[in-house]
C-alpha cells in the first residue's frame, strides 16, 4: 500500500483548490457577495466574470435590477443577460434587494438598497476587478426604475451608507422603466408621500448619463406615451436618451422566453454601448 506523506496531500489539497479557483472564474459559474445587512435581512449581490479573468484588469460592469413592482421578483430574472455581457469582457452583477411580499418593506427601502448595492461596488471596485467610472445600471419595469433612480433621485439614500461615495451609473440600459410614479404613473397611492423625490420623470436634470430605453407599444403598466415625454424631457437638457419601440409587445416582452425578441434586444443594447464607449 503506497503511503503518502501529510504534506504531499496537502500540496494536492492546494492544487486542486486553485484549480477550482480558477474554473469558478469563468461565466458559468457566479461569486456571491454581502453587500449590506438590515436587521437581520443579509443582502446579496452574483457576480459574474468573463473567462480568463485576470484580476490585475479594472473591467466594465453592467448592475441588473429585477422587476416585480418593488413586491416580488426574482435576482435570476437578468441570469442570461448576465451571463451574456460576461462573455463580451464586462463584469455582470445581479443585485437582491429588498420586497413587500418577503421582506414587508415600502419601495422606498428598495431604492435605498439599490443605492446602497452602487455604493458598495464603487467602494471595492478594485477588489472585484471593476473599472468605478464604467458601471452601466440596467433592470426592467421597476428595477428599471431602480437604475435611473441610483442617478436621478438624490434625497433618497440609506444613512448607514458612506454617503461621500456618488452612487451614480454612467450609462443607464431600461427595459419597459416605471418611470413616473406621480399622481397619473404608476405606484403613486404607494409612493405619493415621497414621490418628487422617487420618480425619475420629476428628477430629470442636466448631465444625467446617457439612456436607452426599450419599450413595446402595447405596454398597459408603462404607456409609451409616458416614454415619449421622458425622452423629450431629458433631450430637452442635453441628455443622450434612445427609445426603441417594439411594435404590439406588452409588459416584459424582452425576457428570455420571448428568445427572438430577448436577442433583438440584447443586440440593440450592445449597439448603444458601443456608441457610448463603454465596450469596445
């Protein structure tokens, strides 16, 4: 019977750690951070890495917010979009945040948690291979509304945040966005105490970053003529907003079972960052 020495296993033992280390990296596979605890709630971000990543780069990041009405939702909803811009060379990062239906909470501690998800990953960017002056926010429905909210709203914030650390994308990608929570948007008997300060439509100012905006024309949560005004408002100060229009398609046409619909989006995305330098 061949006897191994203690050290010569441990020399194994170490090996294939490293090996595993290593495969880990690729996008098959997410790493699961503690971004921030409230009570006794622990929040999570997944992030996901390009194969071959060398931690010594700074990558472009893309921030996804799930949709669900600040109610329900689930963090894999943007799983494929992840995974999918991961093997374009950027970091992906699935953001959990807290809702009504699990956690009790208003939609106010929500976009207190996405804030907080921004700070976090511009606080250890270097830590987790991002390059902080390249984060593209993204979501859909009410996580669109988190991402421009992260930008647009300034006097909501968690005060347990280091709030020195600007929690502001620098390009914002929005899949059918609540965007107007006022009295005629959507959510307004839920927000209407704080909704000047919620609602990206009311927040809506000069060097905001640039935006695309993918919408169908049937959309009875998010009408497209709330999209239009949106637009024109944020030209109308010298921002960069695009909105593609896709004719007929209701709420959440651009998720993944709709395969055709979900790559046409994807495509479109891919060409506006391209057009605004975040990817080469």
């Amino acid at each position: 019977m061949l006897i191994i020495p203690d050290i010569y296993k441990w020399m194994l033992i170490c090996m294939i750690v490293i090996f595993d280390v290593t495969i880990s990296a690729g996008n098959t596979d997410s790493v699961k951070v503690s971004y921030k605890i409230v009570d006794s709630t622990e929040l999570y971000l997944r992030i996901f890495y390009p194969s071959q990543f060398e931690s010594s780069r700074q990558l472009p990041a893309m921030v996804f917010f799930f949709g669900g009405g600040w109610s329900r939702g689930n963090i894999n909803q943007f799983k494929p979009h992840s995974e999918y811009f991961s093997k374009l060379g950027m970091i992906t990062i699935l953001v959990d945040y807290r809702v009504s239906e699990i956690h009790g909470t208003t939609p106010m501690e929500a976009l207190k948690d996405a804030k907080s998800a921004m700070r976090f990953l511009k606080a250890n960017a270097s830590k987790y291979g991002i390059d902080s002056n390249n984060i593209t926010a993204a979501g859909g429905s009410a996580g669109g509304h988190l991402a421009a909210a992260t930008v647009m709203s300034k006097n909501i914030n968690d005060h347990q945040d280091d709030l020195q650390i600007n929690p502001a994308p620098n390009a914002l990608v929005l899949f059918n966005p609540v965007l107007d929570n006022g009295p005629d948007g959507y959510g307004y008997e839920r927000v209407k105490d704080y909704y000047l300060d919620f609602s990206p439509f009311y927040n809506i100012r000069e060097n905001l970053p640039p935006t695309i905006i993918l919408i169908g024309t049937e959309d009875h949560l998010v009408p497209i003529e709330t999209i239009t005004t949106f637009q024109n408002k944020m030209r109308a100060f010298g921002n960069i907003c695009e909105v593609i229009q896709y004719e007929g398609q209701g709420h959440g046409f651009f998720n993944i079972r709709n395969r055709q619909l979900y790559e046409d989006t994807i495509e479109k995305t891919v060409v506006f960052l391209k057009e605004n330098k975040v990817l080469d």
